[in-house]
C-alpha cells in the first residue's frame, strides 16, 4: 500500500510539474510550433521528476525498477497531454465550432456553416500562416520566391498520408447522416478554382530536379 500511495504521489507531482512548466512556457517563452512546445515541456517535466525519484531513493520504498517503469509512465503521460489538450485545442476545427457557437449567443444558421468556416476561421486563426510555419518547422516544405514547395520529407509523408487514407479510413463514414466514402478520397471530384500551381527552381529548393517555369 505504500508503494501505491508514493506511485501515486509521484504521478499527481508530475502533473503539477508539467502543467506549470507549460504554462509558464506558453505565458512567457516565444514558442514556434505548438506541439513540439508542449512535448518539449513534457520530456522536460518527465527528466525532472525521474530524477526527484531516484535522488530521493532513500526516503521511498520504491525500487529502481519501479522508479524507472514511473519514468516511463511520465513520458508517455506526457506525450498524451501534448498531442491531445494543447495541440488539439489548437487545431480542432470541432474546438472552433464550439467555440465560434458559443461567441454567436449559442446558434448559428446550417446554411451559413460554410462561410463561417471559409471567411471566419481562415482570417480569425490565421490558419494559413500557422500551417505554413508548422509544416517549415518540420521540413516538410519550403518556400522559394513565394511558391511553395514539397521537400522529399513532405512528398514521403504526403504519399504515407494518402495511402492510409484511401486504404485504411472508414469506407461508410456518416456525414450528417449519410454514410460515404467521399472522405477516403477527397479530391476524387476536386476542381482546381485557379492555375495557382508553381515551379520555381527545384534544383535548390528540393535538392534535385530541373527549373520550370510557371
């Protein structure tokens, strides 16, 4: 029992520890991409707590063993604390919903979800520029005389990414209460609006390749 209740004590001083070193991270600290924010504050809190634990060794009845299994504990709890509470709100169209619901008195017409979506949420979360940043941070793009670019990391995972779609997301998926495969394959019917497609020098933007004009 009194193995339990240290495990536990440690896991609740974790959470205090990571939920105050993010917020002073977030409060205070310039952050980049929010994600790799949030895992950053989580391995930190996650190294400092496992080694409380094993500095206080003499004062617990924890073994070593036990010590580290809690170690691992902490960075796997962490890393479900960034990717589901701060990178989810972050991103969430269905956080957006809510939260665009709640600042028009609670309703909104269905018929005007699409341009809340398209002339709201596009300008309010500055979504372009967040994405752009995100995906630059990850070198999964480039942008070279304002085109931009996939890099062979962003054309591998993008080739991942649709195959996952097409062969392993729902194939009766219900769309306001139509069951479709439209989602396995979005750009099945998709009509570019505009010749917005570019190719600048690919030689020094990806590394490889021939220059093409627009």
């Amino acid at each position: 029992m009194m193995k339990i209740a240290e495990a536990s004590t440690a896991c609740v001083g974790f959470t205090l520890l990571l939920l105050s070193i993010y917020a002073a991270h977030m409060r205070w600290v310039a952050v980049d991409v929010v994600f790799y924010a949030a895992l950053a504050d989580a391995a930190l809190a996650a190294v400092v707590a496992t080694a409380l634990l094993f500095a206080l060794r003499s004062r617990i009845r924890l073994s070593s063993f036990e010590r580290s299994l809690l170690g691992v504990i902490f960075f796997l709890g962490g890393y479900g604390f960034a990717i589901s509470v701060p990178t989810v709100i972050d991103r969430s169209l269905s956080f957006y919903l809510l939260e665009k619901l709640h600042q028009r008195g609670g309703g909104i017409e269905e018929a005007a979800m699409f341009s809340v979506f398209v002339d709201e949420y596009v300008v309010e979360h500055r979504l372009i520029d967040v994405r752009l940043t995100e995906q630059i941070e990850s070198g999964t793009i480039k942008i070279v005389e304002g085109c931009v670019l996939l890099t062979d990391k962003g054309r591998r995972i993008a080739g991942f990414s649709r195959w996952f779609r097409q062969n392993l997301l729902p194939r009766r998926r219900q769309l306001l209460g139509t069951y479709s495969d439209a989602l396995t394959d979005p750009f099945r019917f998709s009509v570019a609006r505009a010749d917005y497609a570019c190719f600048r020098e690919t030689t020094n933007a990806m590394g490889a390749g021939t220059s093409n004009p627009d």
